[in-house]
C-alpha cells in the first residue's frame, strides 16, 4: 500500500516538526482531558479538542486503546501494552516444548507464557520456557525473536541466559533460558540495609551497561525484570525480559519491534520520550533504573507514578523528588542521584549506565557524587568518614573541615609550622584521592584528570619544601599512579617518562636510608614497572633489558631481606621477581641465572608455599601459589605434556579464584585467571577430553568479560577479552560447536578492531596479524 508521507510512531508526519517537549505537551494536555472521562464521553470530547488536527486525534486515540489494554490486564502492571484484543491462549499445560519437559506454569503476560521446566540428561536442570502467545499478528512472535536475539548476543553474569528458541508448528516461537530462582528487586531489598540496596542497583547498572555496549536497548526497567538470587557471595541481581528490546543495527540505526501508535514498556516507569512515543536510547533505560532505585531506597513506588494518566503525565515532566531516611547521612546524595537519572530531558541524564552506576559506588565509597557539586563542608565530611580514626566525634570532624578552609587559604599562611601542617594534610587527601582512583571505575580520561590535578598540588608542596621525604615519597606515588594509567591507555613513552621519575625519587630516598624497607621496596617496582612497559612496548628487542632490570630489583630484594628476614612484603615481592624472571626466560628464549627453568620455577613455588604458610588468609599469598602453577602449566604445556600441565592447571585454579573472591577489585588477580583458563583449554584438547572444552572456553570468556565491566576501556582489559574470545572460537570449532565457535570469533574480530584508536601505530601493526588471523578463521567457517 501506497503512503503518501512517512509517519513516526505516533501517527504524525515524519516532516511535522512535533519532536521533544513540544509535541509530548500537545498529546498530553489532550490526553489528560479525555483519559478520566466514561468511554461514551470520549469521542466527542476528543473531536472537540483535536478535530481541527487529525494526526493529534489520532495519535491521542491510539493511546487511549493502549491504556484500555492495560486496563484489561491490570493497570500498568503488564509490559506489553499492544495486545489489544486481550485474547488468550489455551492455558492447558502441554507436556514439552522442544527436548524440554514442562513441570508447571509460573507466570504470563502479553508476550507469552513462562513455564518451569527441567532439561534432559545429561545436564538435566532446570531452566524457564517462554511460550509467544498468538493474537492475529506477527508482533507477539516477532517480539520473541527479538528477545531471544537480544539475550543471545549478551554474556553478562549479571543477565539471564538463553540456551535454546524453536518454534511450533503453529508458528509460535519458544525460548529456553536461564532459571532464575529468585524474587523482584524490589522484595529482595526489603531484608537489606541501605548498603545492600545501593549495591543491587549499581550491580544492575553494571548488567543493563553490557546490554547497551552489546547494542540492546531493554526499554522496560522496572522491579519485576530485575531478579535477586542468593549467590556465593551474596545476592546478586540479574536483569530478564528483554521482550521489548530495541536493537541496533552495525550501523548505528534502532531495528523496532513495535507498530506505530503503540506503547511499549510499563507506563509507570516510561519515561517522557516514552510516552511521547519520541526516540529512546541508553538513557531512557537510566530512567527506568533511577524510578526503581527511588523505590528500591524508599520502599513506596515513585511518586505520581501509581495513580491514573492525569497523574503520570504530570510526573514526567519533572524529575523523582523523594525523601530518603536511615542511609547514614547520605540521603541527600542518593536523591541527588534519583533525580538525576530521572530528569525529564535526557540530556540532564547520566550519559550511560556505568555513570550511574559510578555515582552510586562514589556514595559506598564516601567520595563525593557528580549529580551534585560537594561544598568544602560536605567533602570534608566524606574524607572524615573514609578515616573513621580521624572522626570519633563532632571535635574530629569540625578539626577537619577546619583544617581544609585552612589548606584552601595556603597562600595566605606564613609561618612554617602552619604549612607544615598544610603539607600534612594535603598528603592525607592526596593519599585518599589515590586509594579512592581505585574504587572509582570512571573513564580513563576522568581517572588521568584527576592525577593530573593531584601533580599540580603536590608537586607545588614538594617545590617548598624540597627535603621533605614524605612530600618527596608522595610525588613519586602520584607519578607512579599517572605512569600506570598511561600505560593502560597505550601511552608508553609518557608512562616510561614517570615511571622512571617515580623510581629515581626512591632510589634517592632509599639511599638516605638503606637499611629502611619501604622506600627500597618502592626503589625495586619502579625497576620492575619501567620493565613491564618495555617489554609490552618493544618485544624482543627489549628482552635483555627487562631482565637486567628485574634482576637489579631482585639483589635489591635479597639484600633487604637480609636485614629483614621475616618481611611478608618482602617474600612476596621476591616471588614475583621470581615469576617475572621465569616469564622472560621462558617467552624469549634467555637463560635463567640458575641456567634450569624447570627449577627455577620450582624454587618459586617453594618460596610461594613459605609465604602461605606465614599468612594463609591474605588474597596475595593465595595469588602468588596460583601463579606458580600458572608457570609450570605453560612450562610442561609448552613442552607438550599435556597431562601434567592439566594437573597444574587443577592444582592452581583454586587458589586463584580464592584470591579474586578476597579482594575481587585486583585487576591483575583476573590476568592471572585468564592465563590459568586458557591452558585448561590447551591441555583438555591435547587430551582429547572435547566434553569438557565447551565448559571451561565459556569461563575464560566470563571471566575476560568480568575485567572489562572492572576495568572499562582498559587496553589490557580489551586485549585480553579478545584473545579470549578468539581461543575460544578455536577450540568450539575444534568440538564441533560451530554456531558458537562463529559467535565468539566474530566478536573477537570486532574488538580487534576497536583497539585501533587505543594503541601505537607500531603495536597496531602487531594486531593486525592477530586480525588478520581471525578473518581467515572466520573465513574457514563458511
């Protein structure tokens, strides 16, 4: 059928400039007149106001059906607000769907019919089965596809997973996906302190962000798509009901699986855009999450969100104010951060879901928020809450803050024992600044502006006073950190320029005090640092380099330990100069100083062992055997004994993954994992164990994606998911998976690629050939 124009999704003219506020307060105003009348009433009222506009009678008319279907379902509590006809289908119990067997029905709404059902042998677990209902159209079906594809590109631990989808001869589709034994959010918050809640929300933060990194967009956030279950280490959120998913295209477009004039989502957690039928994007699922957050936090559902249409349509149009109590005088920034997420205009919104998901943990955290710019009061409160030892009392606090009034004056002091004083205390922030960089998962940009504007600080301090050790100490912990993140950015001349900095103020500071541990000890990681970034930047050629310097840091560590023979921190940093030796050794063909590796590695893991059996309950100590594990598993992998690189493997593995559950916020406790993961698939192919292949390639996939969400643009983080995702296409392809196996390279490709803006032109060179490699796999599928 011919159009003689385009229209959008509410009937009007696509060229009818009605975009935003403006159009949404034509179609409300008229709306919220003739939405409360009898339905005889109606139709004359709505000519009245908009016959002279028919695409605005229209658009209004449509709503109307829409919220008379709600009305039919149970007002605003189904998210599918296009089934119309309100038609239902048989609601017998059949006695399997696919290879599934169907134990009984447990929900149902306008998409379909959720059954629980068990799988056969030999994975025999329970998993839930969505039915799409038939109703006349395509829609409900198209809407499983959908949802079924969406949850298919997602691999979050944090969002339910599909296993399988068919369809009947009917034409119904079927999805099989992750069973959920679990309780709405909202249920689940109930039991918990004001802490538990902000977590449960920033741990959906972080799911809905991998949706939306992956192009989906959920578009119906609210209590009930958001599951709490009981895990290992404690409960965890996981986001389902991706049924009116939005997709985006590769290039950029949203595919719509709605008809034009409909509604889609929960009317009372839409957004403006939403109900206006307007464009939607990440930020409307920020919406969506901030109205839950206010009902999560204060117990009651938003406010003017549970009434009639007159109500919502008010409710829209400004963001949630709510009045929080019992959150341990953080009130004021969780409102601050609700009404953020949930302003009208999605400009004034968090850009994304890990913005949001930051500002909650800055809360945790006791850092100040973004949502609202923190007077020198507040800040100062936060920093005395960060050290509980410096606020016993109103007397510590107000000692505090005056304290600060007094740092932000420095200019205006004179007498030494005052800037003394300041320089005491700019010490105290600049080291909570740096502990806080660590529990802030912001952009690298945001992370490098804050070192930076620490550096200027600091070094103005140090510039005053240059004999002060522990002004001296504190710049080079600043360059140290600054170094770090630019070598995580793939600015390697700048990271080697501070790195190197940061050592010569140790190597001074240790020589004026050679028998103290903590300057030498910082001394020998600078050494070890600068040999990292070199050998990440120049390869082969730096080899000889690297392990001269690793070996400077090792006598280093020896003749301290000399004096100090007990020092766990000392063991541990031999162990990894031990580690990092035999790395080299083993990857560029150089002989260890002992001349044997094999032993060389088993001397490490001797002194691993020493160290556990001193401190058996620091992550570290676990770590560090794990590691020597790790070692001999690439060491007797590399050899081609598969079975006792295996046995490595299995006697590592545990001990490792101890170490992350400790303290899961260590980045390179994950490095160490994946290097662990990766040789278990190695040795289980060598061994021809193919069962067992499928299993342990998704954990190392998991476990790579886990650094990413941690550790957001990240390079290594990025490097490292991609060989893992390619590891694991090859070895499915190797047991026969091919759809998978496909998936998993496809994607291996496309982070590839997005590497290119991140590194050197050399070191893209270099991923050229790893791209190049993955093509041709790609190509060998077809």
């Amino acid at each position: 059928m011919k159009v003689s124009e385009p229209h959008d999704h509410f009937g009007f003219p696509a060229a009818v400039d009605l975009a935003g506020l403006r159009r949404f307060e034509r179609v409300r105003d008229v709306l919220a007149e003739v939405a409360d009348l009898p339905h005889s009433a109606r139709a004359a009222r709505l000519e009245e106001l908009a016959g002279a506009d028919p695409p605005l009678q229209a658009a209004v008319a449509a709503l109307l059906a829409n919220l008379d279907a709600a009305d039919r379902a149970g007002f605003l509590a189904d998210s599918d607000l296009d089934e119309r006809d309100g038609r239902l289908e048989d609601t017998s119990l059949p006695e399997r769907l696919g290879r599934y067997r169907l134990v009984r029905r447990i929900g149902e709404g306008g998409t379909g019919i959720v059954y629980l059902a068990e799988s056969p042998a030999p994975l025999a677990r329970q998993v839930a089965v969505k039915l799409a209902r038939s109703t006349g159209t395509e829609l409900s079906a198209t809407r499983a596809v959908i949802e079924a594809e969406a949850l298919a590109s997602l691999n979050h631990p944090g969002i339910a997973q599909v296993f399988e989808t068919g369809v009947l001869e009917d034409g119904r589709q079927w999805m099989a996906c992750e069973w959920i034994d679990g309780e709405p959010v909202a249920v689940a918050a109930e039991r918990l302190d004001w802490r538990g809640r902000v977590g449960l929300i920033a741990q959906a933060a972080d799911a809905v962000h991998h949706a939306h990194q992956c192009g989906v967009i959920h578009r119906d956030i609210k209590p009930s798509n958001l599951l709490v279950a009981q895990g290992s280490d404690g409960p965890r959120v996981k986001v389902i009901d991706f049924g009116v998913a939005r997709l985006l295209t590769a290039r950029g477009a949203a595919g719509d699986v709605t008809e034009p004039g409909l509604l889609v989502g929960t009317l009372s957690y839409m957004s403006r855009e939403q109900l206006s039928a307007g464009a939607v994007d990440a930020r409307t699922d920020v919406h969506g999450l901030g109205l839950v957050a206010c009902e999560v936090l204060s117990g009651s559902p938003p406010p003017g969100r549970s009434g009639g249409i007159a109500e919502l349509t008010r409710a829209v149009q400004s963001p949630t104010r709510v009045r929080l109590s019992g959150c341990s005088g953080r009130e004021r920034d969780l409102e601050a951060i609700i009404a953020k997420a949930t302003d009208p205009d999605p400009v004034r919104r968090y850009p994304s879901m890990q913005h949001f998901g930051d500002d909650l943990r800055r809360v945790l955290s006791h850092i100040p928020i973004e949502a609202r710019r923190p007077s020198l009061v507040h800040s100062a409160r936060l920093y005395a809450e960060r050290r509980p030892w410096l606020s016993r009392g109103i007397l510590a606090t107000s000692l505090l803050i005056g304290a600060l009034v007094v740092l932000l004056a420095a200019s205006r002091v004179k007498l030494a024992a005052e800037i003394r004083d300041q320089q005491q205390l700019v010490a105290g922030l600049v080291e909570d600044a740096l502990a806080g960089l660590r529990e802030i998962r912001g952009t690298r940009e945001s992370r490098m502006a804050m070192v930076d504007a620490l550096m200027v600080r600091v070094e103005r301090h140090a510039a005053a006073d240059p004999d002060n050790e522990h002004l001296l100490a504190l710049l080079a912990r600043v360059l140290r950190e600054r170094g770090d993140i630019a070598a995580g950015i793939g600015r390697d001349d700048d990271a080697i320029g501070d790195l190197t900095r940061s050592m010569e103020i140790y190597r001074v500071l240790h020589r004026r005090q050679p028998t103290g541990i903590e300057h030498g000890r910082r001394y020998a990681e600078g050494l070890v640092r600068i040999g990292d970034v070199l050998l990440e930047r120049d390869r082969q050629p730096a080899a000889d380099k690297v392990l001269a310097l690793y070996l400077q840091a090792m006598n280093l560590q020896k003749h301290l330990l000399g004096a100090n023979p007990g020092n766990i921190g000392l063991l541990d940093d031999l162990s990894w100069s031990y580690d990092r030796i035999g790395e080299v050794a083993q990857i560029h063909g150089i002989s260890t100083p002992n001349g044997d590796l094999r032993s060389w590695l088993m001397a490490r893991n001797d002194l691993c062992y020493r160290l556990l059996s001193l401190d058996p309950d620091r992550a570290l100590s676990r770590l560090t055997v794990g590691t020597g594990y790790l070692r001999l598993a690439k060491y007797y992998g590399s050899s081609g004994r598969a079975a006792e690189c295996y046995q490595a493997v299995t006697k590592g593995i545990p001990h490792i993954l101890a170490a992350v559950r400790s303290d899961p916020g260590r980045w390179f406790f994950i490095q160490i994992l994946l290097g662990m993961y990766s040789w278990e698939v190695n040795s289980l192919l060598k061994l021809e164990r193919h069962d067992e292949v499928a299993a342990a390639a998704h954990r190392f996939v998991s476990a790579a994606r886990s650094q990413v969400y941690s550790q957001p643009g990240e390079l290594i983080a990025e490097m490292s998911l991609a060989s893992a995702l390619f590891t694991a296409a090859r070895a499915l392809k190797t047991v026969g998976n091919l759809s998978e196996s496909r998936l998993y390279g496809e994607e291996a490709l496309v982070r590839l690629e997005a590497l290119e803006h991140m590194v050197s032109p050399a070191r893209w060179r270099e991923l050229c050939v790893q791209r190049d490699e993955v093509l041709a796999f790609l190509a060998a599928l077809e």
